[in-house]
C-alpha cells in the first residue's frame, strides 16, 4: 500500500489529500507543512516548509510519491532536486515553471507559439511606466513580473490608480519590470489539466471568483470561490479551451519545456475569440476544491499514469460545485487570530482547511483564507444553495463573498 506526501498548506493540499486518501492503494498522506485543520480530514501535516528543500527530498524517501501543490518550491527547483535524488514526484521542473514565475517569459512563449493573449509593453523603471501608460488605453491591467499568491494584479480605470499603483511598485524596486497590459473584457474560465509531454488529462472548466467584494468590486485577491463545471460556456467554447492546451503543451515539447505536471491557463472569451491572460503550473486554489470532487478516477492511479506516459480517461459524477472561501475580514491583508468552528465528522467531508492554526485545544484563524465549504448539486443553483447553507454553521467571526457563482446562474 502506497504512502503519499503533498507540499503545501492550504486548502488546494487539503483537497488533494483528500482525493489521494480515497484511492483504495493509499494509506497514508503526509503534508508538508499543512494546517492544524488536515488531521480532521484524516491527513497528517510535517513540520518541514516548503522552503527546506534537503529535508523534504529525505523524508520522501519514505513515501511512493510527492505531489508539489504551491508556486513557489516549483519556482524555486523543488522537483529538480527530487528528480536528482531519485524521488518520484509530479510536478513541472524550474525551467518550466518559468511560464508562472515570469510573466515576460509566459509573454515571449505566447508570441512564438501564436497564442492569443493581450497586448503588452514592459517597463523597467516608474519614469518608463508612466510614459508607456499614458499611451495606452483605460482600463490599464498593471502586473508585476514574478510570484505574487494570486495578488499582484490592478486594473486601473483612471489616471490616479495607474500613478498611485506604478509608485507603490517601483518605491519596493526601483527597477522592478512591471508588464502594462491591454484589458480584456468578458467571462473569464480557468481551464486546468494534468500533463506529461502533450499527453494530458483535461479537467471541466471552472470559473474562479478572484475580487474581494460581491459584484467584483475591491482588491484582487488569491481567489474567493469557485464553480465547476461553470455552465455558462458552450460546448464549442469548451472545445477552443481544449485546444489551447493543446496547442500551449505542444509549444512547450517544441522548446524543451518537457515535464509532468498541472497546467492552468487562466482563459478571457472576449468577443474577439479567446485570449490567455496567464499560465500557472500548479493547480488553482479554490478551483481544485470544485474540481478534485468531479473526479472518481483513482486519483493516485490517475497521476501514476501520467508519470508513466499514459493519458488515461477522466471520468467525473456529472455533479456541479461550488466552493465559498472564508476569509479574515482583513483580507486581502493578514487580520489577527480569531476563534473557528470546529466541524463536525459530517462537515469535515465539506470543509476544507487553509490558513488553520491551534491555540491551546482550539482552531483560530492564520492569514487571509481560511477556509472553503463545498455544495454541490444537480445543477449551480442547486450546488450554491448547498454551500451557503453548509457555510452559515462554520463562518463564525469570518467574511465570505455572498455571490459566488452568480455569473453561472
């Protein structure tokens, strides 16, 4: 019987946990570091960090496969260091992972492979930025080139945010690259698929709910729900998504970008066709809270599969869900510690922990997400109907978004 080990601590781990945990071949899941909430789920959390990359490939040698959930250790050559260690893991290598960790390289990659994406000018100091901004139109997208949780995105409807944003930016670096993108208008889909080479497994498409406020008002946040599969895309939009993966895995064997791994490519239907307006390789959190419970593959067969070279079928439940993330009401920023609810054996299959911690025998909050209760149903209305109902009991001192999956209905 197989042991399983995920890097990570939030709620992205604690649903892949939970998808490794119900194949019938594993016994045991491992999460370094996790949360104080995953023993409630049945996984057992490791007092490693992401960061310590000697400690974490040792203490792989005691399992049959790692699984790297966040950006960061991905970035930094996580998998590389398994890989020369002998460990087997899924994930994409650092040079792979430049497609997230560097915007102009995603940007450079899109352009040679004649990917659709938004037009972009890149400025390396704030007197270039501001001369380049005034040139373009509003809205304006504003991006920092590198990692930033989800969080380093403004769009700018007005001269005063483009000024006030490029200051901030450049009073952290003077000469900081800083992406000006045109903005695109229309639903936006996050489209996710786990891949070896130009084999994959293509996952239904969800639609993440990235702004702090109802009605996507407020600052962009790491993301505060989601729904899938989001029925407001037609079969052929479906089809155009699929084939940019396609066409995104292909551009990558052509560069020598070959690895395993899960490619996010964050999706805009404009109504000029659709353009991509990122890639991330890893998958997203809170998407994979609504996409991993679709899935009654095997999940630890499926990734062995991959590893292998196979692609096998995806098979998934015909159910929809939606996932509501609660947050500190500080959030985006870090609030204090405040006390949780703890769930029941029952709530624990709908209540997956994120930024969990203990203090003496109790749960309090740690950070800006907290948590996500998943509803599911026949259909959207049905699936939010059930997450908001499972998320009264458990919000407690916690704020949560009161629209998630509107878009769909």
């Amino acid at each position: 019987m197989a042991k399983v080990l995920i890097i990570g601590s939030g709620a992205r781990e604690s649903a892949l946990g939970q998808a490794f945990l119900s194949s019938r071949q594993v016994t045991a899941v491992y999460v370094a570091p996790g949360n104080a909430g995953m023993p409630l789920l049945g996984l057992t959390p490791v007092a490693i960090t992401e960061e310590q990359t000697a400690a974490l490939v040792a203490f792989a040698a005691g399992v049959d496969l790692t699984f790297v959930g966040p950006e960061q250790p991905l970035a930094a050559g996580l998998v590389d260091a398994f890989q020369a260690a002998g460990r087997p893991v899924f994930g994409p290598t650092q040079k792979v992972a430049q497609l997230e960790s560097s915007k102009q390289f995603a940007k450079a990659f899109m352009a040679a492979h004649h990917l659709p994406t938004a037009a972009v000018k890149v400025a390396h100091s704030q007197r270039e930025a501001i001369a380049t901004a005034a040139m373009m139109s509003l809205p304006l997208v504003i991006k920092v080139d590198g990692l930033a949780a989800g969080k380093g995105v403004t769009i700018a409807t007005n001269p005063e945010t483009v000024q006030a944003t490029l200051a901030s930016l450049y009073a952290a670096n003077a000469q900081a690259p800083v992406l000006l993108e045109e903005y695109l208008s229309g639903q936006e889909a996050s489209v996710l698929a786990m891949f070896n080479g130009t084999k994959r497994v293509l996952f239904p498409l969800a639609q993440d709910h990235k702004r702090r406020f109802a009605g996507d008002t407020g600052p962009n946040t790491g993301g505060m729900g989601a729904i899938s599969p989001a029925p407001q895309f037609s079969t052929a939009q479906q089809a155009q998504a699929a084939a940019l993966v396609d066409q995104t895995l292909a551009g990558m064997v052509a560069d020598g970008l070959t690895s395993t791994g899960v490619l996010y490519v964050g999706l805009m239907f404009t109504s000029h066709g659709p353009k991509i307006l990122e890639y991330n390789l890893r998958f997203g959190d809170p998407e994979t809270q609504v996409l991993l419970p679709q899935v009654t593959n095997d999940f630890y067969q499926l990734t062995l599969d991959l590893l292998a070279g196979q692609a096998p079928a995806l098979t998934l439940n015909g159910q929809t869900y939606c996932g509501v993330v609660a947050v500190n009401p500080a959030y985006p920023q870090s609030g204090p510690a405040l006390p949780l609810v703890v769930p029941t054996a029952d709530q624990c299959g709908y209540w997956i922990p994120a930024g969990v911690a203990k203090q003496g025998d109790a749960l309090v909050s740690h950070g800006g997400r907290i948590f996500t209760v998943i509803g599911s149903g026949a259909d959207l209305a049905a699936a939010q109907r059930e997450a908001y109902a499972r998320m009264a009991p458990l919000q407690g001192p916690l704020a949560v978004r009161d629209d998630i999956g509107a878009k769909g209905l």
